[in-house]
C-alpha cells in the first residue's frame, strides 16, 4: 500500500473480503451481480441495448443495501471501481465453488464463527443456512449445497 492506497488487486483483495463479512451482505452482492450479468445478457440476446441502462441499478442497489445497511461501511466501489467490480466476481465464483466461506476464515478468522442476527452459530468454511418462507407459509430450507462429483 502506497499513501493510503493498494497498489494491486492481490493488494486490495483481504480489504474487499473484510468489508463483506456479513453473509447476508454477501448474498444480497451475489443477487446484484447475477442480476446485472442477465440484463447484459438480455442486452446482447435481443440486440437491445436499452437492457443496460438497468445494469447499474440492479446491480448495485442490492450491493449497496449490503454495505450501508448490514455491513455499515462505505462500498470500496466509490475509491476501487475496477478492483471492486473485479471483487464481486470472484467473490461470487468463490461462492459459486462452495470457497467463499473458506476465503472469509483464511483472512478473517473469526469472521466466518460469529453468527449473523437471528441465525445458527456459523462454523468455519461453512454456508449459512438460509430459510425462505413457501407458498403455504412453511418455511424452506434454501442453505447452499456442494456440488458432489
């Protein structure tokens, strides 16, 4: 880090991971990014353009309620646009490859074992169990999988 700035993305990494400790912050980051890769997609499927103009907001209105309302910290993307952008994706391919829990105790130890507000005690490298609400007012067990081979 040079005058309060990281100097490579390998820098800036550790810092980005910590600002997203709160598994629902992380969620909430994974929906905004999958959500404006799809309206690039519909962008480039229908030759449509106008898609884009959404990309933006749907990708960072989920991302910055994480950050300013879980989190309570400023998004990294306002002073490291690229390297922000970068973030998110490979925190969503992390998360993706069920290493997301893996990377979060790796730079932030007891990150992973403090529990979020209202859910189970986390292990280390462990999904969060998350829960949605069914059609019939039960609750679903919506907790991430790892892809067996």
């Amino acid at each position: 880090m040079k005058d309060g700035r990281y100097e490579s993305f390998e820098e800036f990494w550790p810092f980005y991971v910590g600002e997203h400790k709160d598994p629902r912050s992380r969620a909430l980051h994974y929906a905004g990014t999958t959500m404006a890769l799809t309206t690039v997609a519909a962008a480039a499927l229908t030759l449509n353009p106008t898609w884009l103009l959404l990309t933006p907001v749907v990708g960072y209105t989920p991302a910055w309620i994480g950050h300013f309302i879980i989190e309570k910290n400023r998004p990294a993307t306002f002073k490291y646009p690229v390297w922000s952008l970068r973030g998110d994706f490979k925190m969503l391919s992390l998360a993706l490859a069920g290493k997301m829990g893996d990377e979060l105790e790796r730079y932030y130890p007891t990150a992973s074992r403090t529990p979020a507000a209202g859910s189970e005690t986390a292990k280390p490298g462990a999904a969060a169990r998350v829960e949605a609400p069914s059609t019939n007012g039960a609750h679903v067990d919506t907790t991430p999988r790892a892809a067996t081979a």
